[in-house]
C-alpha cells in the first residue's frame, strides 16, 4: 500500500511505518503537486499541502491522517465526494496548550509584559496593580481534550472553572457546564473566557460585537483555537472602548498577523504567534498516533480520532 508522507519523521520511525507493510514516498508540503508517482497513493499524512495539491485526481485515496488538530484547511467536499477517511492529531497538542493557557492567564493577572518593558529599560518600579487568580472564575468555551488538560492544570489555583459546549454536558475537571445557547450568560459572569473551541461554519466569529459586550470589563480573553472564531474587528474596538481588560491572542483571522494591525499597539494584549501547541514532545505524540491508526488501518481495525465531516470535528 502506498502512503505519502509530507514531513519526515527520521528513519527509524519511518522504517517502523514501512515494517507495517507500507510503501513510502516522502515530498515536502511546500508546492506539493498531483504527479504521476502519486496516482496510487492509498494514504496521505499531512499538515496542509492542500493549496497546491489536488487530492481530486488522487482517485485511489482512501485515508487523511492531519497533523492538525483543526480540519479547517482541508478541502472536505472533495473529501466527503471521494469518501476519504478523515483523522486528526486530536489530544496531540492538548498538553502544552494546557500549559500555555494556565501562563498566559497568570502573565495577564500578573502584568508580567509591563516587567519585561521595565527589565529592558532597568527600570525599577512597583505594580499595585496586580490581581489574584484565586477565587475567580476561568471559562472554557468548548470543552475538548484542550480545555480538559487546561482545566484540569487549574485546579490547584482554588477556581471556579465552567465550560461551553454544545449541550451542557458533564465533562471531567469542571465545576459545571452550559449549553452553547447560554454563551453570553457565562461569558457576563466569567473573569477569563478561555477559547478552545473548533473552527466550523457555526463557530465562525462566534465571538462577536455582542458577545464581547456581554463580557465583564475586568475579564479577560484568551485565544488559542483559530482567530476566525473571534470577530477581529470588534475585539479591537472593545479593547480601544476598554470594554473588556484585555487579551492573550496566540491565533488571527489571518495569519501572520499583518504589521499594520491594530492589535500590536495594545499594552494590554499579549500576542504570540500561532505558537501554543509547540513542546519537545509535539513530534513523538503526532507519530505515536500516525503508528497507531496505520496499524489499525492495515489491520481494518477502527482507527482513532476519526472526524465527523457533518459536525466538522
């Protein structure tokens, strides 16, 4: 069976992969074109080679494995026409997003951007301005395997930590949470509204004009799933209103984020770019479930992290 690897995992891992009965063909994502030595190609591993490749002439494709998280750069009409199945790297990054996510609501609370300005300029002056996370209530708006490692990170901080999702069910290290409906009535009451919510047409600046202006204006925001989830231009003019305390944004509507944007001027805004699923662990979890469902795969076993293309996740 041949199989076509955009990134190269390093011999070792890839002989396991070809001790699994696979033929390998290795290509760089960048500019990846539909060729003649891609005709039988029956899996595609892959962050986005979409722009350029055209997975409507791989007529023997059966099987995407992402190593994204987020489907949104995948072309999923020609995958639903071609009934390709379709994986995603889902838990592969949860654990350093946790992490990110615990820092930068600590960095926010604890004005750490205004020390740094002062480390740079040896300037010693004191802060009263400075707030605790006890006691207060951090806010998840989708309670997947991201927020689970974040709310469960949390829990020695003494905080009220709800959820968002769909229909309000349980979910492990939660106090409680809300259906998708009550979104504004939780974001009002919330000091840290944490998005991790997946990218879909009906999540599509979910966080709008309203929804910001339903946000206490001591809370603060943080984005580590796609920027398209959040209006861009009503953020800023919330931050420019002080209607909201402000924001740790680690993902933009577009991306990189122009020079020219608004957001860079905020003393309040902590920017970081698309950087929140980076550890040294990032490479052996995304293999270790590529291992996993090509040997299920060849065993016609059911694969994990299978994506449900109606839901979009």
């Amino acid at each position: 069976m041949k199989v076509l690897f955009t990134y190269d995992y390093g011999e070792k891992k890839m002989q396991s992969i070809k001790n699994l009965g696979y033929e390998i063909i290795l290509r760089k994502e960048k500019d990846l074109v539909y060729d003649e030595e891609l005709r039988n190609v029956e899996a595609l591993f892959c962050y986005d080679p979409f722009s350029t490749l055209d997975i409507g002439k791989m007529k023997k494709l059966k099987w995407i494995q992402l190593s994204s998280i987020g489907i949104d750069q995948v072309p999923l009409k020609k995958v639903k026409e071609q009934g390709i199945l379709l994986t995603n790297n889902k838990g592969g990054y949860s654990v350093p997003m946790g992490e990110f996510i615990v820092m930068k609501i600590l960095e926010l609370f604890k004005n750490s951007k205004t020390f740094y300005h002062q480390q740079q300029q040896q300037q010693w002056k004191i802060d009263t301005s400075l707030i605790e996370l006890y006691n207060k209530r951090v806010s998840f708006i989708g309670t997947g395997s991201i927020a689970v490692e974040g709310a469960k990170r949390l829990q020695g901080f003494g905080v009220e930590i709800t959820g968002v999702n769909t229909q309000g069910r349980d979910v492990e290290y939660f106090h409680k949470c809300y259906p998708l409906k009550d979104l504004k009535e939780v974001v009002k009451h919330s000091d840290v509204v944490v998005l991790t919510i997946p990218y879909t047409d009906e999540t599509h600046h979910l966080i709008d004009d309203e929804t910001l202006g339903a946000m206490n204006s001591k809370a603060y925001l943080i984005n580590v799933s796609r920027g398209t989830i959040v209006d861009e231009k009503a953020l800023i003019q919330h931050l420019e209103n002080e209607s909201i305390q402000g924001a740790a944004l680690d993902v933009f509507d577009q991306e990189p984020l122009s020079k020219d944007s608004p957001l860079w001027k905020f003393e309040n805004v902590i920017i970081t770019p698309h950087n929140s699923w980076v550890s040294e662990m990032r490479n052996q979890r995304r293999f270790d479930t590529i291992y996993e469902n090509a040997e299920k795969f060849t065993r016609g076993d059911t694969v994990k992290n299978v994506v449900n293309l109606d839901k979009g996740y």
